[in-house]
C-alpha cells in the first residue's frame, strides 16, 4: 500500500457507536502524533457536529481533522473514501444492509477493514464471497471487532494459550462485572441487528455449507450439557442460552486456526450470566417474547416500530446518556475442560477424559460504547501497525484468527480490557 492520506478513517462517524469511536481516535491521536485520521459520513453538518462533541468530551482541538462525506447509498463516494486511508473502520450498522458495499469499495481500493458487526449471516456471507478477493488485493478485512465478539474470541484464544494441556470444551459467561454499577438503554440499531439475525437465522445453514469444506477433527469427548437455567459455579452467574453472535464467531476462528495453523480447536458454548435468578428468569420470558415477536411480520414491524414499549425500555432509538454509561463493566468468563497434556498432531484424539480446567476473565468498561470504541480502534492499530504479523497475504476473517500473532491483547490491557486468569 503506497502513501495515502489517511492511516485511519472512521465511517459513520456520526452515528451514536460511532461518535464513541470517533472520540477514541482522537485521543490515540494526542499520544501519536504522526497518526492521521479523518471522520467519514453521510452529512458534513452532522460531521461538523461530531467533532464539536468529541472537542468536548476529549478536550482536544480537532478542528484540522480530515472530514470525508461518503454515503452506503453512492458506492463512488465511499470508493473515494477507501482510496484515501489505509483501514477503515466501518460503524454503520444494520450491516445486513450496509456493510458489503463498504467492504467491495475496501477491497477495490486496497483499504483494509474493520467492523463492530454482530450479524453471523453478513459475517459468513463475506468471508465466503470476498476471501479470495481481499487476499490478492493484500486486504484485510476483520468482522466483529467491538463488544461483539473480541472479548470472547480472543478471550478464548487467551485460555488456550495459558491452558496447560489441550483445550477440550469452553463455556462462556457474559455479563456485567461485580464491579460494576448502573444501569442504561441500548441503543436501538443494535436490536435491529438482533432483529434481522434472528429473522434470516435459517440462512446460516446453506452459507456454512458452503464455507466449511474441511471437517474439523472428530472429538469423542463431548462437553457437559446444560439446560435453559443454571448456576454457574465459575462465573458465579445465573446463566441462560446466549443466542448473540460469540459463539459463530468464536468457531469459525477456530476453523481457521486449524486450517492455516493446525491449531487444536476447541468447542464453545456461550451464556448470558446475571447475578439475580428473577432477572434470569425474567431474560427467559423476554427471550421467548422476542423470538416470538421476530417470527412474523407483523409483529416483528410492531418490536423495530416500538422497542421501548416491546422491550420494557430495553432498547431505544435516543441511545443511553452518557452518565449512565460511566460504572459500568462488563465480564466475560470462560472456562476450559481439557487434558494436562498437549498431543503434537491435531488429528490425534485423547484416550481419556478431560481431567483439567482453567477458568479466565476479559472485564473491560460498558460494553456497548466505551468498550467497544476501545476494542475496535486497537483493532484497526493493531492491522495499522503489525499487518506483517497477519495471517497469509489478505482475506476475511474473524478476530482470533487475524489477530494471534500479535500483540493485540496486550494493546488492549494497555488500554483498559483486562485479561487475566481467574484463580
């Protein structure tokens, strides 16, 4: 990639996630000072108004920043954007609509690509159509790279790592830290993403037959199953089934692992883990309501219509204040069952049962914002500066298996994401 103008540009910049991101930028930027970045979106007015707000939530004087307007709806502007910067770091959800085409113009004009999607159909669909593609172009472009799902497949990547033998099984917690206080909204795209994930789930099935070609290993040592409602004695949570993307995207870098690296995969099952059993119990019952709700048309328009009401103010389009953001932690635990002992060839089975387990922690701020705004810009810092580190020469991938060779998660402890065994 020859000299661009740009090493990082923020696309959606004026959305509510983006903003956080936007602001995280700028503060990388104070401590780098030969870091140039710009903020792309759709309106130069709403732009000016994003730096207005990031000037002053960071205190620093953005008013030289680089301001591009690019629009999903005008794939020449956001071809433009791409040829100027060297990653992208796209925050323009639902990406079941928007996100290909930025990915198509990264690739065309040699960007690579980072996203905070939680979507596992667009996720798939873009590892199968643009692997080849990105890795002739030297193109790198990384799904889920916020909340959704780097803490908990990098945070499995971690437990393999520190595990002393082979990784059998994990089961993953995810949910708020002791530590942590408050409580907010969530802003309403990312149930809209939930929505349409959950509305076109039977797609999955045709995309992954085609994607995984290669069989994984035949493990005889199946985990512990687990029903809808459970203490979990590691997480020390109430935990119920977790529907979100981690576990998708946990697998497949898993796959990929195996593929380019002959690394043993693991299987993984994930939970949503509260403190209170009403509460959990509670999830259940609004689970079953939103399943029900996105299964036919009508009411599915109803929920995206009226998510304050559908959701007991879960979700809302205003997005939560900033002040109820400030205590709050999230925690993600995930526990291994394995072997002491590591076999050399990943073809080769364990005779005996597991007879180990560790259990680690990623704990970083609220999840939804500051958390990821942290995540995905370390992300993009991480390809900015290590892409000899990144597998082959380009592709789609997902965060494990792009990132494993490099220091990611130490950025990320540097910045604020804990990972740490849990003793």
């Amino acid at each position: 990639m020859g000299e661009r103008e740009y090493d990082l540009v923020v696309f959606g910049a004026t959305g509510f996630t983006g903003q956080f991101v936007a602001e995280e930028v700028a503060k990388i930027g104070e401590k780098n000072p030969k870091l140039k970045y710009a903020f792309a979106g759709r309106s130069k007015d709403k732009l000016n108004n994003t730096v207005l707000e990031a000037e002053m939530h960071t205190g620093l004087d953005l008013k030289s920043i680089g301001l591009i307007v690019a629009d999903v709806k005008d794939e020449e502007s956001l071809l433009n954007m791409a040829k100027q910067t060297k990653v992208v770091i796209n925050c323009v959800g639902p990406y079941r609509f928007y996100g290909e085409k930025v990915v198509s113009a990264c690739i065309r004009a040699g960007a690579n690509h980072v996203d905070i999607s939680g979507e596992p159909q667009y996720l798939d669909t873009m590892q199968l159509k643009y692997f080849k593609e990105a890795e002739d172009n030297g193109v790198y472009v990384v799904g889920s790279c916020g909340f959704d799902s780097i803490p908990a497949d990098m945070g499995t990547l971690f437990l393999q790592d520190v595990f002393p033998g082979d990784v059998n099984s994990v089961e993953g917690s995810v949910g708020f830290d002791d530590a942590s206080y408050g409580s907010s909204t969530v802003n309403f795209t990312t149930m809209e993403c939930a929505v349409l994930g959950l509305t076109h789930s039977k797609e999955l099935r045709g995309i992954r037959k085609q994607l995984f070609t290669t069989p994984l290993p035949r493990n005889p040592y199946k985990p512990e199953p687990r029903g809808k409602l459970f203490f979990g004695e590691e997480a020390q949570r109430w935990c119920v089934p977790n529907i979100a993307s981690d576990r998708s995207v946990v697998m497949r870098s898993q796959r990929l692992l195996y593929q380019m690296s002959k690394r043993r995969p693991t299987r993984i099952t994930m939970f949503f883990g509260m403190k209170s059993l009403l509460t959990a119990i509670g999830s259940i019952f609004m689970g079953i309501l939103f399943y029900l709700m996105t299964s036919f048309t009508l009411t599915r328009n109803l929920l995206l219509k009226y998510p304050e009401f559908f959701t007991f103010g879960l979700f809302s389009r205003k997005g939560p204040k900033r002040s109820d953001l400030i205590g709050l932690k999230f925690s993600v635990t995930l526990t291994g069952k394995g072997w002491d002992k590591k076999l050399e060839d990943p073809e080769q089975q364990h005779t005996e049962p597991p007879n180990t387990s560790k259990t680690v922690q990623v704990v970083g701020p609220d999840p939804g914002y500051f958390g990821t705004a942290t995540l995905v810009t370390q992300s993009a810092m991480t390809i900015l500066e290590e892409k000899d580190n990144l597998p082959g020469k380009g592709g789609v991938y997902p965060p494990a298996a792009a990132f494993h060779q490099t220091s990611l998660i130490t950025r990320l402890q540097e910045n604020g994401i804990k990972f740490f065994v849990k003793e």
